[in-house]
C-alpha cells in the first residue's frame, strides 16, 4: 500500500511535465493529463478539460486575449491532487479524475472555499432536467405550469437553437431516449406537429417528431430508440433549417426497456466545505423552485416548503465521520397557512428551527450540527407533515459564506415602472465573496466559426476568477481576457436629444436647434426616430423625401453646426417595400416571412441575408445606427454568440459605434430579453453603446436606474450605459407643448411634473450617457415652469462642461475595465455601507460622489453615507468627513454631489454649444486645498499629468502651454477660492491671490 500511494502521484507528476504530444503549450501552463491550467494572473486562472487532449489556443467570440503579464505561481501534487497557488489564490484538481465538477476542482481565495464548476451528467433512469444541460441560443422559462425543476428550455424558435444533454449509458445496447415537451399554439400562429433533430455524439441528426399537446401547460412523452456503447454520450435536440421547432422541452431520460418515466434527478455533489444552491438539489413532493423574491443566491430557491416535500443533496469529500455545521439560508415570512412564526425543517432527521424573517425578501441563516460519514453520502431536508412553510436558498457545508452577486444585467429595462418591484437581474462577474467561473464552453472563435464537435469526447474551457475584495483587479482581467469597454468619440459624451415622434430636417433646422442656441442649451448629438422612413415608419428603408429631401445635405448640416446624428433602424422588411425585391435577391431568396404583418426578417449568421440587410442602410446617410427592437424576429442562428452581439459588431463597423441592446437576442426570450443566455454578456461591450429600453416616467424608474447603471458596469464590463432621460412611456397624462398627428386626429405631447424632470436631468448628467427621450413627450428645459427650467438648463450645461472629465474617465475604463459610474465598493470594498448604498449613490470614476434626490418636491434631500476621506459638496462647498451620513436636502437647482479630498474634477471653464466646435481652451480644475493627489486629462491628441502637492500644482504635458488653467480651491470651512494661472504654467501655486 506505501508502494502505490507513491507511485499514484508520481505518475501524475510526469503527465504535469510531459505535455499532450503536438500540442504546443503557451507559458504559464500546468497539464495534468486530459486537464490543462494556464496562470493568466494571480486572480485568473483558465481550467481546460479536453478528453481528447486537444487543447486550443485560439481567441473565441469572448475570450480575445491570452497574453497576459507572467504571473508568480507554484504546482505540486499532494494526496493525489494538483495544486496551484498563486498570491490571491488557490485551485485544486484531483488528479485523472475527468472532467470538471463540485467534487474534483476547488478554489479557495481571501477565505472563501468554492467549487466553480457543475456538470449534470445524466445516467441511465435518471431524470435529465433540460436548464442543467447546455443550451445554444435558447433561455431556461418557468411561465406555464407543469415543469419540473427550475423551468424548461423555451422556444426552439430559430435555426441552431438546441440542448445538448451529457448522459451515461451504465449498460451497451439499445435505450429509448424520452423527451418531455410542451406544443401549443406557437409564435408562428400554428398548433401542429413539431420537428427538431436529434444527434448523438455529433453525428448526422435524425428527425423526431413532437406531436402538438393540448396548449404549453400540457406536458407530455415523445420517445424515439437509440444505441449507445457503455459510458459518456452528448445527446443533442436541435432545429435545424428542415426542422419546425417552436416547441418547450423540459426534460429528457434515457431508458431501457420498460423503465418509467423518473422522478429521481440527476445531480452534482455537494463538495464539503462550500456552500450551495438549494435549486440545485433533488427535490420531491410539492415544493417548487422559484425567483421572486430578490436576495437569493444562484438562480433561484426552493419555494414555501411544505408537508410532503423532500430535498436531497448528495455531500463528496468529507474528510473523516464527524458533527460538522451545516449553514441554511432561508427566508421565514408569511406562510401560506397565514401564519408567521418560527418554523421547523428536519435535517438528516434533526429537528432546526428557523426563525421569522421581516418578510419573503428577507434572508437569514441558522447553523446545525449534523454528522456525517467520510467520504460522499445525502444531506435531506424535510417537512413536518403540516409544513415548513419557509423558502430555503443555499447549504453550507462546513462553510457559512454565501455566493451572492454584485450588481447585475438585463438585456433592456422595457416596461420597468419602478412601482412594481425591480426587474430581475443576471449575476455577471462580481460575487460578494471574490469568485466567478467564466464559462466559455459555448463560445465561437472570433470569426463567428463554431468549434469543432468532438464526439462523445469530453470538453470545458472556463476561467476562475479568484479577487476577494479586489473587485477593480477583477474588472481589469475581464478587460484584458475579453476587451475593454469601447472608447466613443468624445461627442458623445455631451448632450443627446431625441424624442419619437415625427421630425422634418426642417423642424431640426429651423425650430429645434434654434431654440437650443436661443435658451442657452448645448446640443451634440440629434437623434432622429423611426418616423422619418417613406412608405413605413417603423420598417422602411428609405428616408421619406418629403421630410428629408437632402439626406446628405440634412447630415452636411448636422455636421456644419457641431454635431452628430443617428437613424432608428427596426430589422426587418414589408414585402412590399421597393427596396424588397433586390434585397431578396441578394439574400438568394432566404428572406423569411416574420410575426409581424407582411415582414420578412433577416438571418444574420447567413452572409447572403446580412449583405442584403446592411445593403439597406447604404441609402440613409447618418453617423452612426439606434437599432430598435420590438415585433419583428430578425436574429442569428449562429452557434456560439448571440444575436445581439454578431449584429452589434456589424453596425460597428457601419458607424462609429453600435447604438442597441445587448447580451441576448429577441429570438430567445422577447422584448426585453427575459433572461441570459450561455454565451454570456462578454464581447458586448467592445462595440456597443447599451440602449436600456423603453422605461416608464416614473420617480421609481428614475429611481431605479442609479443602481442598474452600475450593476451592470461592474457585472458585465460595460461601461458605456444610455437610459432614457425622463422615461419613455407616458404615466401622467399632463398636457404638453406640441401638437402631432395620430392617425389623423391632432393630439398634444405629454409632459413630467416639473420636480421630476428637474431631477431626472439631473441624474442625467451624471451618466455615461445623457441622453433626454420619450415617446411623443416633452423632454426640453423651455417646455417646463422657471425653476425647472433653469435647473435643466444649469445641468446640461455643467455636463457639456465634463466632456473632458468624463471622455478621460471612459479612456481609463477602456484601458483598466473600471465604468465610468461605478458603486463605491469598487473603491471602498472593506465598507459595508459601500454594499447597502448601491441604489441611492454612485461613484463618477474615482473621485465624485452622487447621490440624486428621487423624491418629489422643489426641495427635496437624501441620505447619504459618504466613504473615507473628506468631501467637499462641489455646489455648496460644505465639508463632510468620511465613514460618516448625512441628510442633504438641496432646491431645483442643486443637487448632492460631493468632491473627494485629493481628487480632481477637471471640466470646461465656460459653457459652450457642443463640443465638436469647442476646443478646450480653458480648462477649470477643483482641488482641495492642502490635498495631495494626481489626475490624468486624456484627449485624443495627448495626456495633461496634473499632481497635487499640497499648495503646489504640477503640469506636466505637450497642452500645458496651449490653453488658460484654472483652479478651484476648496478650503475646509467651505470657502474657496480661485487661482488663474494663465497659459504657459508649468508649476502653479494655489495660495490664495492677495
């Protein structure tokens, strides 16, 4: 027995210095036999299993970039594991134990134990639930009943949207495969028999027919006969361009002869020492998974338990027989018997109590003492026969720490009031205990080309990240392995207005702009919405001559005024439409009839229907494209990225940026997008400005953007964020200014409550975007009482003002990740308050803080906790100190925003129209006096290195000498005062001028 525990880690030492043979290793890399680990950095660690051994190299849709620094690591095999440390973290992988999974690869950083990987491996009378297994194009939905598990795989609605499942045969021979699937009525409008293809280990599909159920909450069993050697097999459901789809799949199984249908899931363990998802346990009886409830950890929780219901969930690697603390979260509020009280589960038979909660949003944790055997065996929870009546979230293991995200992502805000609760979210990256598993399994090379099938073989490709509370360092390696957020052109970081509703380039030309220039309001970017379009609003593709009789001469003069325009495109085409006939023609015919009223839509993917889309554009002159969404179906059948990404980077390469929504598709969930899909949000932000959606004007909605902008800059990588200033659908009813046409009738423009505009652009300014909209609603500052007015006015201003600050900040995320508005635990992580605070206050780059009044009111206050350090009101000039709150109240014509000591706000010394036709001349820099502290102005031409030292200002840059410097000094009693430097400063001194 001595002699073989040697010689085990002996051999596996010789597989980590003897490569896979022709397989050229990059540096940093460990090879443990089918398993290969490359040090990316020390928070970033890239876990590849290939059955094959066949490792690859190349760049995916995702992941673009390999090449990182060389990072300090070790590896040594110990017990029978691979171990590889960095500085920030530790990853475990016992030695040929085969793909990853819970109970085979452990990471541990900054306290915290973790399995990253999951792999749901079905066996023979096992119950394959279809959201476990991968998924291409397609989201997991829980909106008809009848579904076991969290949900089913939803739609089947486009070519190459399928599941794979992996399963294992125990036995060689002949099973029956069984699909239990949902056809009702579909998108299309037909309720008949639906086909999908099915392949086993990659091979050519063959076609299976699902016959059409009663309506999408009638479940039922299709099965079809299949042989499979003994072992691992990938089975795949997939519609193929000869396949009918628009079915619901829920779960499959593989049988044998005469074997029911199973109620038993197949599972992945449970590894001792890290806390996991209750969803993910096998669950029996009359509990169900469920969302809706904010707060849970994972996808979901199992819901309301109740008499009857049983939740198993297997437990690996105990290290010896032992009473260990097992941690619940759960939630204890108002049960369905109406009663609120402490509650009682059994855990492997022992009775633990649970006491209330503040509500079902409310979550705590209780620890018991269990024992449990060496090795692997089940963990239970069950009821009492009258019930538990409590919703149960994670099990800890030996481990209390709870994988909850930070922040979160939504393909659009479409619909959100504010009224109703928050719109769910998607974690991304950042987790309040420092790891993440980017799993780019599913992505295709950058080209768009899928990767090589490999049979029955085996193959993961994911990236552990392992930050702790170093979220910053987190988002810079993101950066770097999936790009950086795009820089914009600096305009458009002004000022944007756009409204739907009918324009002329003479209305442009002759009253709009006019009034910005006459009421003092700069203006940088028009957008001109769907109604120019001849012969069909919403999907024409020509501009309508009688509004825009000079396409290029309305953008020539656009251009002559100092600023920039963008055309609202929906994708798709009447049949009717003259520019059809060419464009089919160069699609070879494959334009097909779409859900909306005699369209045909467009297959991205296919080149001949994408020549022919962008084709469509070549007539419509503008800088850039708003590609809107709604009714129309267009996408991508692309495997390994999503629509919305594949069409994004094409209208990048039309205009200056892509103008859209992101991170899925309309294909695969609706307007909005209602949930991820596998590929993930990564390459979206290297082309796209994210359009968030129709909102409605509410002081919720307003509301609820302040933490949304930096939930998702944080969660995705996203920094360039463009919400709808004022919101776009109409809640009040208040009479606005203008007049328009609606199928005849003359009907007048809606307007906000004049405090809720005043705030709304206030918020405005200080976002990646200020960008005023609505849907045939008054959105400009001389269409509202004084007070508004002038607030607005002062605002805009002031943004247009920060273009240099902000156009540095987008610059710095381009380069580091960090978004130009971001929550404060990016800079304070080790303060709670920087965690609670995320909905009401938010961080402009590093150095200023805004909290935005969300109350109704001329005036109104907040409350604000402001981080350590010293800060300075940048309105009033009034001095808080840090680790500290404090209610702000402020008129219309202010609002809390507050300057860190040591930090600088650079902006324009005067007010201007746009920033094209400006160049920075005068430059205004804010310090605190005494401060040390540095900041870099970036502009395209060069970098501007301003250091503090106390009372003295250093310029260092090849521009010191080409415009007037300006400093503001704020003094600790809340005075300041101003030191002109003039133009050729090199060291300037900010005592004050006697």
């Amino acid at each position: 027995m001595r002699k073989r525990a040697t010689v085990v880690p002996l051999l596996a030492l010789l597989s980590l210095i003897l490569p896979a043979p022709a397989t050229a290793q990059p540096t940093n890399t460990v090879v443990s036999g089918q398993a290969r680990f490359q040090i990316l950095s020390p928070t970033l660690v890239r876990s590849e299993f290939a059955g094959d051994r066949r490792f690859e190299n190349a760049a995916t849709y995702n992941v673009v970039n390999h090449t990182f620094p060389r990072t300090a690591y070790s590896s040594r095999v110990e017990n029978g594991w691979l171990v590889i440390t960095t500085s920030a973290m530790t990853l475990r992988y016992r030695v040929g134990s085969g793909p990853f999974r819970a109970d085979n690869l452990e990471l541990r950083t900054a306290g915290t134990t973790a399995s990253p990987w999951r792999r749901v491996v079905c066996a023979t009378g096992q119950l394959c639930e279809a959201e476990d297994q991968q998924r291409e194009g397609m989201l997991v939905a829980a909106d008809h009943t009848g579904h076991t598990g969290a949900g089913f795989v939803a739609g089947f609605s486009y070519a190459n949207n399928g599941v794979t499942a992996t399963v294992r045969a125990t036995s060689a021979g002949r099973h029956r495969l069984v699909v239990k699937y949902a056809n009702g009525q579909g998108g299309d409008g037909k309720h008949e028999n639906r086909t999908l293809g099915l392949s086993v280990d990659g091979q050519s599909a063959r076609q299976i027919t699902l016959p059409a159920t009663a309506d999408w909450g009638d479940w039922r069993q299709a099965e079809t006969e299949i042989d499979l050697s003994a072992g691992e097999h990938r089975v795949s459901l997939t519609r193929r361009a000869t396949d009918s789809g628009n079915v619901n799949v829920d779960s499959l199984a593989l049988l044998t002869a005469g074997q029911a249908y199973p109620g038993d899931r197949a599972l992945d363990d449970c590894r001792f020492g890290t806390s996991c998802e209750a969803e993910n346990g096998a669950l029996t009886g009359p509990a169900k998974i469920a969302d809706e409830h904010a707060g849970f950890a994972g996808t979901g929780f199992v819901a309301e338990l109740v008499g009857g219901t049983r939740l198993r969930q297997p437990v690996s690697g105990v290290p010896a027989a032992g009473t260990y603390p097992v941690v619940l979260r759960y939630a204890n509020g108002v049960g369905g018997d109406g009663r609120h009280e402490p509650r009682t589960v059994f855990l492997n038979g022992q009775a633990v109590t649970l006491p209330v909660t503040a509500n079902w949003a409310t979550w705590a944790t209780t620890t018991a003492r269990i024992a449990l055997p060496a090795g692997t065996s089940d963990l239970t929870v069950t009821c009492p026969a009258t019930g538990c009546h409590v919703n149960l979230d994670t099990i800890g293991i030996n481990n209390s720490t709870q994988h909850l995200a930070l922040g979160g992502y939504r393909r659009s805000l479409d619909g959100y009031t504010g009224d109703n609760g928050d719109p769910r979210l998607y974690p991304g990256l950042m987790y309040r205990d420092g790891w993440y598993l980017l799993d780019d399994t599913s992505s295709a090379y950058t080209n768009g080309t899928p990767r090589p099938d490999r049979g029955a073989q085996p193959y993961q490709d994911g990236y552990v990240f392992g930050y702790g509370q170093n979220h910053k360092t987190a988002l810079g390696d993101l950066a770097t392995l999936t790009g950086g957020p795009k820089l914009l052109p600096r305009w458009a970081y002004g000022v944007w207005y756009s409204e739907y509703i009918d324009r002329t380039a003479a209305d442009f030309r002759d009253r709009i702009l006019p009034a910005f220039r006459r009421h003092g309001v700069p203006l940088d970017v028009l957008v001109v919405d769907t109604d120019f379009k001849a012969r069909n609003t919403w999907n024409g593709w020509q501009m309508d001559q009688a509004k825009f009789p000079d396409p290029q001469g309305f953008l020539d003069w656009v251009h002559n005024e100092g600023m920039h325009s963008t055309l609202n495109i929906h994708p798709s085409i009447q049949g009717t439409d003259p520019d059809f006939p060419k464009a089919q023609a160069t699609a070879k015919g494959k334009l097909a009839k779409g859900s909306c009223a005699d369209c045909y839509v467009f297959d991205w993917a296919d080149p001949d229907q994408l020549r022919a889309y962008v084709e469509l554009h070549q007539k419509m002159p503008t800088d850039f494209w708003w590609l809107d969404w709604c009714c129309d179906g267009s996408g991508s059948s692309m495997r390994g990225v999503t629509a919305d990404t594949w069409i994004n980077e094409q209208y990048a390469k039309m205009g200056a940026f892509a103008f859209s929504r992101g991170f899925g598709s309309l294909q695969a969930g609706g307007y909005s997008g209602s949930g991820p899909l596998q590929t993930g949000p990564w390459a979206e932000k290297r082309t796209t400005l994210h359009f968030t959606g129709d909102t409605s004007s509410t002081w919720g909605a307003m509301k609820g953007t302040i933490g949304y902008t930096s939930a998702e800059g944080v969660s995705t990588g996203m920094s360039s964020i463009s919400h709808d200033i004022g919101g776009h659908n109409d809640t009040t009813g208040l009479r606005g200014s203008e007049t328009y046409l609606d199928n005849g009738q003359v009907r007048y423009t809606t307007k906000l409550p004049d405090d809720l505009y005043a705030r709304w652009v206030q918020l405005g300014s200080f976002q990646p975007i200020t960008r005023l909209h609505s849907n045939h609603g008054d959105r400009l500052p001389w269409q509202y009482g004084p007070a508004a007015q002038a607030s607005a006015t002062k605002f805009l201003n002031l943004r247009e003002r920060l273009v240099p600050y902000i156009y540095t900040l987008a610059e710095q995320a381009n380069r580091t990740g960090l978004p130009v508005v971001r929550p404060a635990y990016l800079e304070y992580p080790s303060s709670p308050e920087a965690y609670s605070t995320v909905d009401s206050q938010f961080l402009l780059g590093p150095d200023v803080l805004v909290a935005p009044i969300t109350t109704p009111g001329d005036t109104g206050s907040t409350r604000v906790w402001f981080p350590p350090g010293q800060w300075t009101d940048y309105f009033t000039g009034q001095v808080y100190q840090g680790n500290t709150w404090a209610t702000v109240s402020a008129g219309l014509d202010t609002m809390p925003v507050f300057m860190r000591a040591g930090g600088m706000l650079v902006e324009r010394t005067d007010n201007v129209t746009n920033d094209v036709q400006n160049p920075t001349g005068s430059l205004t820099v804010h310090v605190t006096a005494g401060a040390r502290g540095e900041f870099t102005l970036y502009e395209d031409k060069g970098r501007t290195r301003i250091q503090q030292f106390g009372d003295t200002i250093v310029l260092l840059s090849n521009k010191v000498s080409k415009r007037d410097w300006r400093f503001v000094v704020h003094k600790a009693d809340g005075s300041s005062h101003v030191v002109n430097a003039g133009n050729t400063p090199a060291v300037v001194s900010l005592r004050a001028p006697r």
